[in-house]
C-alpha cells in the first residue's frame, strides 16, 4: 500500500477516534476503522501566544441564569415524552437512529403533526431528502397527519434547509435523514465522514443560535450502531434508538444518550396500517393468558429504564437423536441459558446434557437483565419434570454459578407491577423487603429451595 508523507508540522487524524498519526495509513490503528486518515492542519499556537476578546455576554451567578429557556416542551407523544424526560429543550439536537422500516419517519411525521396541532411550539418544518414531497403526503394521509402548521419541505441541500428556517420560522425542525443532507462547504459526498460531521455541526449551531428543537433521522450499521462518524453522538444533545422485530408489532424507542434527563428510559409503541400508536401498559403484550398453565413456563418482571415489564419466559426440553444436543434461544441471551443449565445440573440435580433444550420470550421481547436468571431456571425445570408452574407466580432473581439466587435492583417495583396485573406470589431473592400489598413474596436462598418452591 503506497504511503503519503505527512507535510512539516502536520499530521493524520482519525475522523472516528480522534488518533494521530505521522504517515497516512490505510487503516487507524487504534480504532482499526478503514479510510478514516485526514490530513490535520498545523497545531494551533500555544495558549499564552492567544490574545484575550470581548466575550459575547457576561457571566452571571449559576442562581441569576434563567430556566425557562431550558424549559421542555412536550412534542404531544407521551412515550417520545417519556424518553426524552419530559419533551424536547428548545435548542436541543436530537438524533433518532433505527435500522430501515422499523418506523422512524412514521414516528417523527406523528411527531410533527402533535406538535403543530397541540400550538406549544408554533408550526413544524419536515425536511426529507430520502423521499419525495408527494410520498410524505400520501403518508400523512394514511396516518391522518394533516395540518395547515405542518409544513414539509424536499431538500438535501444544507443551504436550502436553512432558506427554510429563515422563511418560515418554525417551532421544531425535522431532518429525514442526516446523511441525505449535503453542504457546499465540506468536501465529499453525501452519507460521507465529512459531510455528516459538517452538516451536523452547521445545524447544531443553527439550533442553538434560534432556540430551535431538531430532531435528526440517522442510518445504523449492520451491527446496530449509529452510521456515520462517532463524533457525530458527541455534537447532539439526545441519542435515541428505535428497535423492532420484523415479525412483530412492538416497537420500543430507548434513550442511549441525554444531556436533559435519564439515559435509560424507554418508550413502547406499536406498528400498525394506520401509523404507530403508543403503547403505555405494554405488560399484556409479553405474557399470554394464564388460564391454562403448562409446563416449561415461568413469569419474570424485567425493568426497562424505570419501567417494569412483565414477561414470560417459555423452556421446552425434548429427547434428541444427535450427539451433540441443540440449544436454541430467542429474545434471551445464549450465554445465560447455558449457565442456567449447567447450574441445573450440577445444583438441582435436573440433567439436560442428553436433550435439546429451547428457550424463548413471548412477543418478541429481548432479555438481556441477570434478574431474568431464576425464571430460565424454573421454565427448564418445569419443562423437564413436566410439572406446571404454581398459578399467578412470578420468579425474580440472578443465580450465582453456586447455586445461590441474589438480590437485585427494584424488587418492590418489579412486586407491585405483578401485584397490579394480578399476580398473587413471588419468588424473589433473600432479604428483598417488604412486598406490596396484594401480593406475597417466597424468599428463596438457591435454586433447590426455587425448585421446591415450584414442585409446591
């Protein structure tokens, strides 16, 4: 590979990590990414070589600086609220990443909608440059999002953006998608290192510069991380990531970064002909009736952000004809179902090691908490002894490779959640407090005293 001498004073950074090199490289050597060398400019002077300026306005006491400017402002959707801690900053950036079809501009198009009908912010700007004018309409239509304040505009020049923002002074500024977008200034071509990083950088400043909420639409890799350079996670205020099954309805909008309140929330919706509809008591989606229970069942409260969930994990153990029997998870992680097993095996006396075991969440659900532990436990060996689970129970709690069930966070808010769906028992780990009223918590050591609870 030829190799490009750097000039005197002057070096290569990585546009992803932010290393520097002396001599242009193919690939960064700390990141290991490919094509991300630029050429550096000189080093900036020393600090004491730097004059001193007017700065544009004073400093004040932090109690003297106003608040109502960094007020939130619901956007209409409840969950999107939730998420969000509240609504959207004025002047915030939002970044909205989710992998193609899972409803990101259906979401945002409502978003726009709420937000010009509700009048809390004035009119709306929705600029798409993946799709034409005319298919935003027939969208809108079929999800009834028409208003006069909502204004939809086809560009993916950064420059006719802005003409925008100058001309109609809207309250929330909407970008489908932020790889579309090109600037006249940056090198390279559109969905590119450079021109993301520019035109994320012109709209940041636009955004704070008015006051204006953006919310900005990104592409994700094939590995679910958002495309484009790291440093463009850096420049927004709020990260958000929309998932969703392609063989499901459910769609769960979570906070991965938030500069205006908690990091860890998450938002259900549900995907539907008619757009998406929000989903604020999502508990019934994960678990199935409960009049006739079967074997290879157990009921678990897992809890997302601050939000407790009920789920059912299902175990079916079978005789296999192979030499090596078959494991297979969905919704749950591999590694935990083979830990559970080997504890099993070597704590509760329930061999597996001759039949495949399968195990899966119900309605697509992904648990990936250690307090999911002891429900896998109880679902294999309700399976395999082919014993029912006792009626209304549920089971919380991490299994340690020695057999003992551990403590973990919430319980009282995991009990009260089942309490409420009318769950009338719980196992749950030693010295969890007290249980809400309406339900009564079974604390179980390890996983022989789980069993003997379930055998019950």
């Amino acid at each position: 590979m030829a190799t490009k001498n750097a000039r005197a004073g002057n070096g290569y950074r990585c546009t992803e990590c932010g290393r520097t090199v002396t001599k242009w490289v193919g690939q960064c050597p700390d990141c290991a990414n490919w094509g991300t060398l630029e050429e550096a400019s000189a080093q900036p002077a020393a600090l004491s070589k730097v004059g001193s300026s007017e700065p544009g306005s004073p400093a004040r006491p932090i109690a003297e600086v106003d608040l109502e400017s960094a007020r939130a402002v619901p956007t209409g959707i409840a969950e999107l609220d939730r998420v969000l801690g509240g609504g959207i900053v004025p002047g915030a950036v939002v970044l909205l990443a989710g992998e193609p079809g899972v409803g990101k501009s259906t979401l945002l198009l409502e978003a726009a909608y709420r937000w010009a009908a509700g009048g809390s912010g004035g009119r709306s700007l929705y600029v798409t440059g993946e799709e034409s004018a005319g298919q935003v309409r027939l969208r809108a239509e079929r999800t009834d999002s028409l208003h006069d304040e909502l204004y939809l505009g086809a560009e993916s020049d950064l420059s006719a953006v802005v003409g925008h923002v100058e001309q109609l002074r809207p309250g929330l500024l909407i970008v489908d998608s932020i790889q579309t977008v090109q600037s006249g200034e940056a090198e390279g071509t559109p969905g590119g290192v450079t021109q993301v990083r520019a035109v994320t950088t012109a709209l940041v400043a636009l955004a704070k510069e008015r006051g204006l909420p953006v919310i900005l639409v990104g592409h994700v890799t094939k590995d679910g991380a958002v495309a484009g350079p790291r440093v463009l996670e850096h420049l927004v205020d709020v990260v958000l990531q929309f998932e969703g099954d392609e063989h499901s309805t459910l769609r769960m909008l979570r906070g991965v970064k938030n500069r205006f309140g908690p990091a860890d929330e998450v938002g259900c919706f549900e995907q539907g002909d008619d757009g998406i509809a929000e989903v604020t008591d999502p508990s019934g989606l994960f678990v199935n009736g409960r009049q006739n229970l079967v074997p290879g069942t157990a009921v678990t409260v897992v809890v997302e952000g601050k939000r407790p969930l009920l789920a059912e994990v299902q175990a079916l153990v079978s005789p296999t004809q192979m030499n090596m029997p078959r494991r297979a998870v969905s919704g749950l992680d591999s590694a935990r179902l083979s830990m559970m097993l080997a504890v099993l095996d070597k704590r509760g006396n329930i061999k597996t090691g001759d039949q495949d075991v399968y195990a899966a969440t119900v309605g697509g659900m992904k648990i990936t908490e250690p307090a999911v532990d002891l429900a896998i436990a109880l679902a294999v060996a309700s399976a395999k002894l082919d014993v029912p689970p006792r009626a209304n129970t549920i089971a919380v709690g991490e299994v340690g490779l020695a057999g003992e069930v551990r403590r973990v966070n919430a319980v009282g808010r995991r009990l009260a959640e089942a309490a409420r769906l009318g769950f009338e028992y719980a196992l749950v780990p030693p010295d969890s407090g007290q249980p809400p009223a309406g339900i009564k918590a079974v604390e179980v050591g390890d996983l022989r005293g789980a069993l003997r609870a379930l055998r019950s």
